[in-house]
C-alpha cells in the first residue's frame, strides 16, 4: 500500500513539473518557429555581426550565435556546418563562439522557465547574453595574446542538413516533449529514493562548504546539481516544484538559477561543442572559472543590497 502511494505521488509530481514547463515550451517553440519561418534570426544574425568584431571573430559567426540564442545549439551547428563549407576557422576562433553559445543560447525558453521560478527576465538575458559577450572577449584575449589554439579547427560531428516540413516538426516536438515527461519521471523518483535512503542530506553536507562560498544553503545543492550536469530546464523545472513547496528561499532560489544559466549541462553540451573544434580549456575550464568570478561578484553585489531592493529588481 505505501509503494502505491510513493508511485501515486512521484507519476503526480512528475506529471505537475513536466506541465509547468510544457506551459512555456509549447507556446514559445510555436513563436520562435514562427519568427524563423519569417527570417527573424537572419535579421538577428546581421546585427550580431557588428558584435563578433568585438570578440574577435568574423561577421558570419552572428548568425550562428543568433540561431543558438533563438533556437538551441544543435541548430547553430547546422549553420556552423554551412559556413565551413565555404571557409575554415581555427580553434580559437570556434572556442570563443562555442563558449558564447554555452552561455546564451535556447534563450526564449530558458529564461522563462527562470523568470517562472523566481528570477526577473531583464536581469537572466543581461546576464547570460552580456556574460557569453564578455566572456568570448575574454576569451578572444587570452587566446591572442599568447598565441593558443590557432591552428585549423575540425569538425568530428557533421550534422544532417534538413527542412522538416510543419507536420515532421510537430511529430519531433511530440516526441522531444515525451522525452522530457520521461526525464522528469526519472528525476523526481531518483530525488524520492536519494531523499528516503539519506544520500541527500549527505550530500548537501558534502557540498554544503562550496555552496555557502557561492552565497547558497545546503537545500540548493541536489536541484542546482541537476542543473548544471543535465540541464537549466531540468534544473529550472524542479527549482519551480521546490520553490512553490517553499524548500528554496528567494535567495537560493536566485543564485542557484543564476549559477545554471552560466553553466549548466556540462555534459551534453561540452560534448557537443567540443565535435565542432573547440578545446576544452576555453568551453570547460574556463566556463567553471568564469562562473565562479560572476558568482563572486554577484553575491558581492547582493549582498551590499537590503532585502526590499533585491526582492523588488531582481526576483518575482
């Protein structure tokens, strides 16, 4: 009787985190089809352009960054990918965008699943778009003074260059919001059984020291956890459960959300970069350490705030 009703709640919160988050991807997935369609990202893309100088790179890599924002890394690599077929890009040169794509992109999605769990949407876009500019310029610098990486790059992955058409789009996004339900549902029953056998509290323990460097309590560590190996919607959609059950305080809530739109799925999305030609100590290493600096400063700043200030700009 108890293992029905541990199973009756786990499919029950499962089912509220994934529908929570489907009231964001579903409408914003139809709007940014849309403004593709009517070549919205191209029009992004140009203006970017002027922006890549700054970072060191050629204009065409705006309209890569440009899908990434829009739409998600895998589309940006497809754009890549046609652009190499008329030019050839060093190392360098493809870490300082792929770690711009790291930091900003699938934008229109991920920034509301934060503002639905707390953090004002001006300060998630300031944050991750002006984080990934400073942090390429950054980059770019390092690389350039020193001379690093400036050999050709190669691309290990090359991806199918499709057009689905509106009904093949659709069955994808069926599919890929099924996946997401199957996820959560993994999720959720291994915090359950993590919560119930004690390995939580040990772990939040266990971390409890870095997290407090990091301006967070130990209730931030499993979600945050989440966030930063499988991803901001994963993270996000538990954060959204934990701070409706009010688990999170607003500051925890804030600063774990802000450390995963900085770094967040360092595991797919590491490897992903890594297939088109970046090194992995501009797109890993130096994501963590860049993390940590805007981390510092950051609970720095907050902390200079009185509570009515930060609540009143920087969280819903």
């Amino acid at each position: 009787m108890r293992i029905t009703t541990e199973i009756k709640e786990t499919l029950r919160d499962a089912s509220s985190t994934t529908l929570t988050l489907l009231k964001i991807l579903i409408p914003i997935s139809i709007i940014v089809k849309i403004l593709s369609e009517l070549g919205a990202i191209e029009i992004i893309g140009n203006y970017l352009s002027y922006a890549m100088g700054f970072v060191g790179l050629p204009g065409e890599f705006g309209l890569v960054w440009a899908t990434a924002m829009l739409t998600n890394i895998y589309g940006a690599i497809v754009v890549l990918f046609n652009l190499s077929l008329q030019s050839s890009y060093t190392v360098a040169q493809i870490t300082v965008l792929g770690g711009m794509m790291l930091l900003a992109h699938t934008l229109p999605i991920e920034a509301r699943i934060a503002q639905k769990a707390g953090i004002r949407l001006w300060f998630t876009l300031s944050l991750r778009i002006f984080g990934a500019i400073v942090f390429g310029f950054v980059l770019n610098l390092i690389f350039s003074y020193f001379k690093l990486f400036q050999n050709e790059s190669f691309m290990i992955w090359k991806p199918d260059i499709a057009n689905p058409t509106i009904t093949q789009w659709i069955l994808d996004q069926i599919k890929y919001y099924l996946l997401i339900f199957l996820i959560i549902l993994s999720l959720v029953t291994l915090m359950r059984i993590l919560q119930k056998t004690g390995v939580i509290k040990k772990l939040n323990n266990f971390l409890q020291p870095g997290l407090e460097f990091l301006g967070m309590s130990k209730n931030a560590a499993p979600v945050t956890i989440i966030g930063m190996t499988l991803g901001l919607a994963y993270g996000g959609g538990l954060i959204i459960k934990e701070t409706k059950s009010k688990i999170l305080s607003k500051k925890d809530t804030f600063l774990s959300l802000s450390l995963m739109g900085l770094s967040h799925s360092l595991i797919e999305d590491t490897i992903l970069i890594l297939s088109i030609g970046a090194t992995l100590f501009g797109i890993l290493i130096g994501r963590l350490l860049f993390t940590i600096l805007v981390m510092t400063i950051l609970i720095r700043f907050i902390n200079r705030l009185s509570k009515k200030t930060f609540e009143k700009y920087f969280v819903n």
